[in-house]
C-alpha cells in the first residue's frame, strides 16, 4: 500500500511570520503520525526560512516513522545531512527566489555533483531519492547518478485544467513505468490535494506520495490528525480499487 508522507514545512512558515515559537513544526509531526503518517517529510533550505536547525534535529529524536529530508546538492546541507542521518533525503533544487520548490532537480546538467552527493549520503546509510519531472530522460539519469528512488513532481498535474489534465496524468503513469524498468523505488508529490490525489493514488507502484499544503491548510480546520487520516483513507480507497 502507498505511504503518506507529510510535508509540514508550512507549519514552520507560520511560525516564522511572527518569529516566534508556535505553531511547532515538531508537534506537528507528532499529531500527523497520530493521523496515519507514514513518513515526514521537511526541507531544510540554505537561508532557514522556514524550517530551523532545531526542527530538524528534533525531528530526528521524535519522528517514529520513517523521516525525509528534502535537501539541495548544497555542501552546508549535505554536511548536515549525514550528521543527522534521516531514513531518506530528497534531493531537490532551491533558489531563495521561489515560494516553493519550482521545478524538478535536472538530474542531466547536475549529474556529477549528483553522484557524489548520492555517494556520501549512501555512505550514512541514508536512501536517495531525487525529486525529478516525469521526464524518461531525467529519470533515467537519477538511476545512473546512483539514486534509489525518484520522487515524480505532479505540479503539472496539479495545475493542470480541461483537457489538459489527462496528458499530464499520462506523463506521470509513464514515469512511474520508467522508474520501474530503471528499478527505482517510486515517489510522487507537489500539488497534490484531497481533490487531484484519487486518480494519481490510482496509478498502481507508488510507494510514497509526499503532500504538504493541502493536509496543513485542511488541518486549520479539522486538526492535522483528522486532516491527515482523510488523505490517507482517499489514497487507501483509490489503490484498493485500482488493484
Ligand atoms: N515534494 C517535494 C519534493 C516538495 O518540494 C514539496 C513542497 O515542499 C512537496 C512534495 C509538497 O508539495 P505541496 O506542499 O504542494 O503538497
């Protein structure tokens, strides 16, 4: 069955508009577990701006499940992130200028830092998965890079409209298909919601959905632990009758 991770980055956000110490992004991830989280998931940016030091080591002494790390190929940040030793780091592109993360990692023009970033995680033990589009060639460069998994970024599902929706769900179930052939283990997050999630749940092989903003803005109104058994209960049903 497919795991949720829970991206709880937007907690932090909060907690940062005002400098202060709630809403606590560890607490969180102690109320997300309690709703069914499998995984959580955080990124610890260069510049902080959400996420702290703190959280993330924290995070390590608390989550109980497996715990993700999204990182960029920076040096600071892959040095903390063999410190720390989370189960898994997702290894995305950053730029100060984003909201969120934009695009995938191009896993092509990046490939040498790639591999040696993917080397000195492995050799913490730590599972490598690369945030990439659900592109054959990008996917296949992650595989040759070393990864383990890829994690498929659904933003263009996500905002997708019309008939547009259908060729980007397509784009997506290939990717899958290809992480498979390149014997990835095989992700998907970014953009996903309580409305777009049944039909990517349905596509059979996925072994992790990582969604944040939803479930957080959801869990303003219900609680993060009802807010998070929802989700899971959507992806559960959509396997279920996928299978
Ligand atoms: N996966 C990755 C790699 C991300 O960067 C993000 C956003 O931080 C997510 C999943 C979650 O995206 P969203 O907040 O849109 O659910």
């Amino acid at each position: 069955m497919a795991g949720l991770g829970v991206n709880i980055d937007h907690v932090a956000t909060i907690r940062q508009a005002r400098r202060t110490v709630e809403p606590d992004p560890v607490w969180a991830a102690v109320e997300a577990e309690l709703g069914g989280a499998d995984c959580i998931t955080f990124h610890l940016r260069k510049d902080r701006r959400h996420i702290s030091d703190r959280d993330a080591r924290l995070l390590k002494q608390t989550v109980r499940g497996k715990l993700n790390m999204e990182m960029s190929l920076d040096e600071e940040i892959v040095a903390i992130a063999r410190d720390l030793r989370p189960d898994q780091a997702t290894l995305v592109p950053e730029s100060r200028e984003e909201i969120t993360t934009e695009g995938g990692l191009d896993c092509l023009a990046n490939a040498d830092r790639l591999r040696a970033v993917t080397k000195a995680l492995h050799e913490q033990n730590i599972v490598v998965s690369a945030f990439v589009d659900p592109e054959p060639s990008q996917i296949s460069a992650a595989r040759d890079a070393g990864c383990d998994a890829v994690e498929l970024h659904t933003g263009n599902y996500a905002n997708a409209t019309g008939d547009d929706v259908g060729p980007a769900w397509e784009a997506v179930a290939e990717g899958m298909e290809v992480g498979f052939e390149n014997g990835l283990i095989v992700h998907a997050g970014h953009g996903l919601t309580y409305e777009n999630i049944q039909p990517i749940a349905s596509i059979l092989g996925f072994e992790e959905f990582n969604i944040g903003h939803s479930i957080v803005s959801r869990a303003v109104f219900v609680g993060m632990r009802e807010a998070v058994r929802e989700m899971k209960r959507l992806i559960d049903r959509a396997v279920l009758f996928s299978e």
